[in-house]
C-alpha cells in the first residue's frame, strides 16, 4: 500500500515522455529501455513514461530524447502542470517505493539471524551489498514516505550490530613481553579474506618467512603454541577501530612504514568499509579472481601474495639520502 499519500504536498509538476522507438535496432532500444529504468520513470503505457520535474530529469530525458532521434526514432519531452489533486495523487502512487524497502527489511531481519554464528566479516560484506541497495532505492525515491525511514533505522541497527561484532571490546589474547615471533605456527580461521590474507603476507615477508601457517576450521582449537590472528581471542585480533591487519603493524611497530599502512587502509574498507580507498576495487577484483582460481588455502594465500607484493611496490618510497 503506497505511503507517499500528502495531500499537503507542494504542487509538482511533471516531465512525459513519449517515444517511438525503431524495431530494426534492438541493441540502440534496449539501451534506451536501461536508460530510462535507471533514471527511475513509470510506465504510463507502451512508449509513455513519467517523472517528477526537475532539473536534472530535464536534462537527462532531453538527452535521450536527443539520442532516440540519431537512432531513428520519435520522442518528444512535454511538460506536464496545473494537474489535479486528484491526478497528483495517483502519479505519486506510480513512484511509491514501499514495497522494495519492506523487502529490504525482511532481508536485512533475516541476515540477523546469522549474527554470532557467521564469519562477521562475511556479515560485513552482506550487509554493504544491502546498504548499497538501499541506496539505489532511495536515489529513485522522489517521494519518501515512512517505509524509507524504517528501512534507513532497520539497516543502521543491523550495521551497528555486525560492527560490535567485528570490533569485539577484549578480543585480544596478549602476548608474553619478550615471546619469540621466530620459528613459530601461526594459526587463523577459515575462510580467508582480505585481512587474513593481508595478516599471513606480513608474517612471512615482514616477520619469519619460515613461519608455518595454518588454517583452521570455524570450530576447531588453535594449537596450544601457536600464535593466533584475525579471529575473536587471537593475539593478533579486531580492536574497536582496526582490522586484525592494523593491529597488527601497530604491536609489531610496523605501522610508521607508509607502505604498509595505505596497504592496511584498503584492507580496512574491504573488510568493514568506512573511508572509500580509490584502490579497493581493483584488489578485490584480484582477490576474488584467487579465490576462484585456488583449489586450496595455500593456493590462494600464494596468488593473494602476489597482489600485496605489488601493492608494497608500488607504495614504497626508499628513504632519501641526507646530505
């Protein structure tokens, strides 16, 4: 049932758009099909679509409009005002959201179901595809109504939990002043993500190459010996605002080399987002093209490698000699 019912709402007026579009070329067709259910219009009828006026719909269906001429089509823009109170209202119905945000809370209220039983960075990352689907909705939402609030308060809810979840208070297992780093088994959860790939990188370039990894399953004990990272109790773990990788440089006095933190920055985003991180996208693209690509953990640790190695590369800046 739409929400968007005002009768004390502003007079809108309105853009139509009427378009003839040409049989013979369903590539340029379909484009403009996309075109217009990405700026968000409703359908009056085969070929008759509408929006709210704005400037910036202006513009947009005057260029497509524009386009659908070169293409060998028809379409003519008109302005639509003075429209009853009566027809206002059932325009505004045509945009009515409700129905896709009620979605998006029954699958964010189903996702909480999990908290506490899945890998809170899998979480993390269910639960920014939702974010993100709340956006496209709400950046189409002309008119918003209650149901975007609730969606908005049900999301924010969810995100703080999976964030309480990430970033446990007294997760750590601290370490013994003076224990070795040497010669030791290094032991985290499956599956590998971003942080704990970028964790076991760091060990073996940056602590003991010889160090032994190994990957235990959800349930299964560390080894009574072994140094344990990126999982809830482990030595190296979630602080209240860094990944495990973060932590990590900060106890091992890594984290004045620039190379590595910009490294921890993106591995920061990929795990819980916060500050966008221009290179995210494309390590992610690499890291999931190794997880496809790798048969086991050790595969995939050795082709995550690869990417981090470049990344330093390309980060590092040797120091300048004085004088």
């Amino acid at each position: 049932m739409a929400e968007t019912n005002n009768h004390n709402a502003p007079a809108q007026d309105w853009l139509v758009i009427i378009a003839q579009l040409p049989v013979e070329d369903p590539a340029s067709r379909m484009r403009v099909l996309r075109t217009l259910e990405s700026l968000g219009v409703a359908v009056m009828r085969e070929g008759v679509y509408l929006l709210p006026d704005s400037p910036a719909n202006r513009r947009a269906l005057d260029a497509l409009a524009e386009y659908i001429g070169k293409i060998a089509g028809a379409a003519h823009v008109l302005h639509a005002s003075g429209v009853t109170s009566a027809q206002h209202e059932a325009f505004m119905r045509l945009f009515d959201r409700s129905a896709r945000y009620e979605e998006l809370i029954k699958t964010v209220k189903s996702l909480r179901i999990s908290f506490g039983h899945s890998d809170p960075s899998a979480i993390s990352r269910v639960m920014h595809k939702q974010r993100r689907d709340f956006e496209a909705i709400a950046a189409l939402d002309f008119f918003p109504s209650a149901a975007r609030e609730r969606a908005e308060a049900a999301l924010a809810e969810a995100e703080a939990e999976v964030r309480k979840l990430l970033f446990p208070a007294n997760a750590q297992t601290p370490l013994v002043p003076g224990e070795t780093l040497l010669g030791r088994t290094w032991v985290t959860r499956k599956p590998l993500w971003a942080d704990r790939l970028a964790c076991a990188w760091l060990i073996r370039r940056f602590v003991d190459p010889e160090a032994t990894l190994t990957w235990l399953d959800k349930s299964e004990p560390p080894p009574s010996e072994a140094i344990g990272f990126a999982f809830e109790g482990a030595h190296f773990a979630n602080s209240e605002t860094r990944v495990s990788y973060e932590e990590m440089l900060l106890k091992l006095h890594l984290a004045r080399n620039a190379a590595l933190a910009k490294i921890g920055s993106i591995v920061h985003f990929l795990e819980v987002r916060g500050a966008p991180v221009a290179e995210a996208a494309g390590v992610q693209t690499l890291l999931q093209g190794a997880q496809r690509r790798s048969t086991s953990e050790g595969e995939l640790l050795s082709e995550a490698e690869k990417t981090f190695d470049l990344l330093y590369e390309a980060y590092y800046q040797p120091p300048r000699a004085s004088g």
